[in-house]
C-alpha cells in the first residue's frame, strides 16, 4: 500500500499506478488546503491532496469508508480479503490551520472506531506538527498537545516514527497504528530517494495475510526487428479490391485482420519478464532508472553543484526514457491498437510530413506554425458558417415500424 502527497508535477511514478494499482484519492481544494496570507506564493496551484493505492495483483479488495467536505485532506479506506480486514487512513495537514482541522479528523476517527468491524488501523500522513519530540511524544503547543492526546491515550495509538523526516530536522510525516505488530520494517529514506521533495519518503511492511494472482504470459510486438521488406512485399499481393466494398464497417474489420495477421507473421513478439511488470518496461528502463539512483546517492554524499546538475540531468533522462516507452505501448490483445502502433511507427520512421511545409488559401500563403494553424481555423470556420440548404426531398415513413406505436 502506497500513501503520498499527489504532487502532480514533482511525482515520477505516477504513470505506474494508473494501470496496475487501483486508486482511492480525495485531491486539494480551496478550503483544505489554503494558502499562508504571509507567503502567499509557498502554495502552488497543483499539489496536495492524499491518494492510497495497492496493487491490483492481489487478492484484496477496497473501499472507502466515506466521503465528506471540510477543512482537512483526509482520506480512510477498508482493505478486506478472505481472512481479515484493515482500516489505512491518510492525512495532510496544511501547517496553518487551527483547532477546526483538528475537531474534523478528531470527528472522523471517532466514526471509524464505531462502525462495524474496525479492529486494526493504520493513520499516515503529514502532520506538520513540528515542535513534538518524539518517542516521548511532548510538545508544549497546545494544538500538537491537543493531536497527541486524542490519538495516543484516547485512541491507544502508537506513533512508530521517531527520525527526521524533512530537510529542517523536524518529524513532520508520522505513522500511527493501534496494533504496534501489524507494521515492521519501518525506514526513513533518504532524501529524493522517491521523489523530489523537502520530505524524506517512509517505507513499511504491513502484515497482512494475502494471495498474489499470476499474471497471464504477456507478450508484445518488437517494430526495431521487424521484417518490413517482406511485411510490404505481402500487403502488395493482397487484393484490395475484394476487401474494400461499399461497407466501412466490414472493411475496416477486414483490413484490421489483414495487417494484424501479416504483422504476427514478420514482426517478432517479445515475452514480458514478471507479470506485475508494464508492457513497456524493458532493459533501457532499467538502465536509466539505475543510472539515476547512481548519481541520486552521489549528489547526497558529494552535494556539489556538478553532482546535482548530474541527477537532475539523469532525473530529466529517466522521464524521457519512460515517457518514450510509454508512448509506444500497445495492448496485443486489442487489434485496434495493432493498427495504431503500427502506422505510429511507420510515422515515425517515416521522413514524409502529413502537413506541407507552406499552406495556400484565399490568396494567403503561411509557413509558420501558427500561421498555418490559422489557415485551417478559418478554412473549417467556413465550412459552418452558412447554414446549409438541401433541396431535397426526403420521406421519413419508411424509417417508422407502425408495430411499436401505440
């Protein structure tokens, strides 16, 4: 299970979890998340929020336990499987707010231990209470005291976060658990080991007992081995006249399975190591990825300026590489998108152009981008702006079955 603030533009993994984690998030707003009238430009416009995600491989299931609108990022799930439950909750805490931020989580948690079936719970999150010591769990603030006494002697959580775990030394993100033995293994990384952030990210093992699922042998289409002389060879021979008639539909179908048939026959497919892995993760991945989180813990221990400019070029890197491979993924089990990735890498490879380098109208010549872009805004402005008038008569009888009216 993965709990972290949604930082939309700072977050590098999030790509993973769209397809294989299943997602609970309640995003930031205006009231949760307000901004320091004393340093009004701290806050982005993105950014906030808490998102609890776990694999979609294992045999749990999730809900949420509810939804309601007030002034704090609160989120709490049920994980169920076949031998137990658990209740996760995350939680952010804008720094700047009161006692009522307090008296909404106070609220909701007092909810959750009333309802059916709550035995085990997990509370995560950034509390921004600085001034706490722990393990002694001490503070002199009366708000942190306030946190300290409700969730510790009320409740009987443990608080199992004892280092720091951002760049000021404080103990901001916290971990709170009514059953000490449900977490161990419980680690402060080190900075940007995650993502880039003023925080240190917390890894944990929950023990909760649980199936994995096998995955299904994955393959997918290797285009850098293709056999294209003869993939075009074939296409040439193929009767296009008998495949192409005056029904899209059928002719769509028919030459979907000619180039998905042909491309199976010259083009080699290639088995997915691990079935948890994303199709489109391969040994490059992997190469930019370590190479990296070489120059990462280089850049901790040299803090230089050429160590930092070094994994941030590496950081730059890592997100093409992704993002490339991300961009050729397809699904081999889809034949719409057999089509798609094909005629996307003869695109690509391709040094055609599907717009001309100058476009022409209404005694206008444009080469510039916008300019061009402007000419085809007006041509299709123009193909709307009168309405169109069809002298035709058209009679509507036939398309009515007199058997359905009543």
């Amino acid at each position: 299970v993965i709990s972290f603030l949604l930082l939309i533009h700072r977050l590098f993994f999030s790509y993973i979890f769209l397809t294989f984690f299943f997602l609970h998030r309640l995003d930031r707003s205006d009231l949760t998340h307000p901004s320091d009238p004393l340093r009004p430009k701290k806050f982005r416009a993105n950014g906030g929020g808490v998102l609890i995600a776990h694999r979609e491989d294992i045999g749990i299931s999730s809900y949420h336990f509810c939804k309601f609108s007030g002034q704090a990022e609160l989120l709490s799930i049920f994980v169920t499987n076949s031998y137990s439950n658990l209740c996760i909750s995350s939680f952010y805490r804008v720094g700047t707010l009161s006692i009522d931020n307090f008296t909404i989580l106070k609220q909701h948690l007092l909810s959750l231990v009333k309802s059916r079936g709550f035995k085990r719970h997990l509370l995560v999150g950034d509390f921004n209470l600085p001034n706490i010591s722990w393990p002694e769990g001490m503070s002199t603030n009366y708000l942190e005291k306030e946190f300290i006494d409700f969730l510790i002697t009320d409740l009987g959580h443990t608080q199992l976060i004892n280092d720091p775990t951002h760049i000021s030394g404080s103990t901001l993100d916290l971990v709170f658990t009514n059953c000490p033995d449900l977490i161990d293994h419980t680690k402060v990384l080190e900075r940007d080991q995650i993502c880039v952030s003023d925080h240190f990210g917390i890894s944990f093992h929950i023990n909760f007992k649980t199936k994995a699922f096998k995955g299904p042998t994955r393959y997918y289409y290797d285009f850098a081995k293709a056999n294209f002389l003869s993939l075009n060879v074939a296409l040439a021979i193929v009767d296009w006249d008998s495949v192409f008639n005056d029904n899209i539909s059928t002719s769509w179908d028919s030459f979907k399975n000619i180039l998905t048939n042909l491309c199976s026959k010259y083009i080699p497919r290639k088995r997915i190591n691990g079935s948890f892995a994303p199709l489109w993760w391969d040994h490059e991945c992997d190469k930019a990825r370590n190479r990296k989180e070489t120059l990462r813990k280089r850049n901790i221990k040299l803090n230089t300026i050429e160590s930092k400019a070094n994994f941030i070029n590496s950081r730059k890197a890592f997100k093409s590489v992704i993002t490339s491979k991300m961009n050729c993924f397809f699904n081999v089990g889809e034949s719409n998108n057999v089509s798609k990735r094909f005629w996307s890498h003869v695109k690509s490879s391709s040094k055609s152009a599907r717009v001309p380098d100058t476009i022409f109208r209404n005694n206008t010549a444009r080469s510039d981008p916008i300019g061009k872009a402007n000419l085809f805004n007006s041509y299709f402005f123009d193909q709307f702006t009168t309405a169109s008038n069809y002298d035709i008569d058209i009679d509507f009888n036939a398309d009515l079955d007199t058997r359905t009216l009543r």
